[in-house]
C-alpha cells in the first residue's frame, strides 16, 4: 500500500493516510525543530502537502515507519521534526530503532539517566552506526516527553546465526522460501546497497536475515502501539506482500491494524 519515495521520509505505516511522500532536494535541516525543506508530494496523487498537512495526516495513523539513508543527516533531521511534532500534536509514541538491538534494556535506560552519555552508554560507535549527534534529537524529543525508547534490532552474534546457519529465532515464521522474482529483487537491492562488495554466497543467507529483521521490526511497533519507527528504508518501503517480509502471523496482524485505520479506528 506504501512505497518508499524521497530523500528522508520512506514510508508511512499502519494508517491509511498516505500512499507514500516524496520529498524534493533542499538544504539541512537541525535538531527537528524546524520543517523538512524542499516539496512534500503525496506520491498517490501527485500534489504537495505542507508540513502541517503531513503531521496531522501521521498523527491519525497507529504505526508510523520512517524510514533513512543511514549516512544521510537530512533525514535524521526530518525523523527528529515528525516525531516531535506528533508529540506536539498530543500522541504518545514509542519510538522503535533498528540502531538498538535487543538486550540493550538496561544500556538504554542508562543513556537516558545520562544523555550526555549516550553514546557510549548506548556502544553506538563500537557498534557501527553514523554520528550518534544525527539521532540524538529523536532520542531527546522521547526521553523529554517521557515516552518509552525500545530495540528494533536483534543482536549481532544473532543475525551472524541467520546469515551464515540459517538460524531463525523462535517464533520467526520467515522460513518460506520467496518467490524467485522476489528473491532476485531483494538480493540486487542487498548488493546495491553495499556497493556491490557482499560476496554472492552470503546474498541468500543476507536475505534471509533482512526478513528475519524486518519481522522484528514489525512485531515491535505493533506490541508498541502507537509507535514510531526508525530505520534504513529497505526495512519500512511497503512494496512487498507482508507474508513474504514478515511471515504470515505477523503480516496477518498488519492487515488487521490496515482495516482498523482505513475504518478510523484506533
């Protein structure tokens, strides 16, 4: 129902209110105080939306994805603008990370005893992940409000298993095989992403770990709701049947929270 489009907001879930957005080039933007720059196209019908527009379209949906280019401070910018302004709006989102793995409980909660400290609480540079300073306005727009900051991500040494066992964890029912469309597309966009250098054996098994870890995802904004996601936009794009992403039982509740939305329920 969605499709990625644009330079930082890549999808918008759980809500029948967009189709997708797509954002035109324009200068940074800091801290999320101020609005994205450049155009907002509701990639449905091809007309702009204001900023203000956009929010109030968000801030009806239960589940919001939006989605990055990790080395991108553009996005990060929007990211810190939107979840704020649902703030602002009087929703109480979770905020749901890829950047923070499972287990990281007890580092999270310390970072936010110590945002000062928050990088180095949160290992975010041991751990391969851009300047910390790009997510720290999402992460102060939650901790300020009080909202609940909560891992989107398994741990390392887990997606290791995944890749190169085929390891899945418990209650993951990712074990289908795709269709062979499907399966070559996902593959071409893991290769393309990592610029071609991925050895082609491991592509299957990088595969199977980008669907184990898209089910993750979803599983977590659904239990958070509402919730907001942060992610690379491979993970929040919508152009894929969600029984291939997510496994059936997780894609049924999808559907589920879809016809809620497009009923105006919450």
């Amino acid at each position: 129902m969605w499709r990625r489009i644009g330079r930082w907001l890549s999808a918008v879930g759980v809500s029948g209110a967009l189709a997708g957005c797509a954002v035109g080039p324009g200068p940074s933007v800091g801290g999320g105080e101020s609005p994205p720059s450049g155009r907002i196209i509701d990639t449905r019908t091809g007309t702009p939306l204001t900023p203000a527009a956009l929010v109030a379209r968000l801030a009806e949906a239960d589940v919001v994805l939006l989605g990055e280019r990790h080395d991108n401070p553009d996005h990060h910018a929007g990211q810190a603008f939107l979840y704020q302004a649902l703030i602002d709006q009087g929703r109480r989102p979770a905020l749901v990370m890829e950047m923070l793995d499972q287990g990281q409980e007890a580092a999270i909660m310390a970072a936010q005893a110590a945002p000062e400290s928050a990088a180095t609480a949160l290992a975010w540079e041991e751990r391969g992940w851009p300047d910390f300073a790009w997510y720290a306005p999402v992460l102060r727009a939650a901790w300020t409000a009080g909202l609940p900051v909560t891992p989107g991500n398994l741990p390392r040494e887990t997606i290791r298993a995944v890749v190169r066992a085929g390891q899945l964890p418990a209650g993951l029912d990712v074990s289908r095989p795709l269709p062979p469309q499907a399966q070559a597309d996902l593959e071409t966009e893991l290769r393309d992403s990592h610029c071609g250098m991925l050895p082609e054996a491991l592509l299957p098994g990088m595969v199977r770990a980008q669907r184990v870890r898209d089910a993750v995802m979803a599983e977590a904004v659904l239990r958070h709701r509402p919730s907001v996601l942060i992610a690379g936009w491979g993970h929040t794009r919508r152009d894929r049947p969600d029984e291939q992403r997510f496994g059936q039982k997780i894609a049924d509740e999808v559907d589920r929270a879809l016809d809620r939305a497009s009923q105006g329920k919450k």
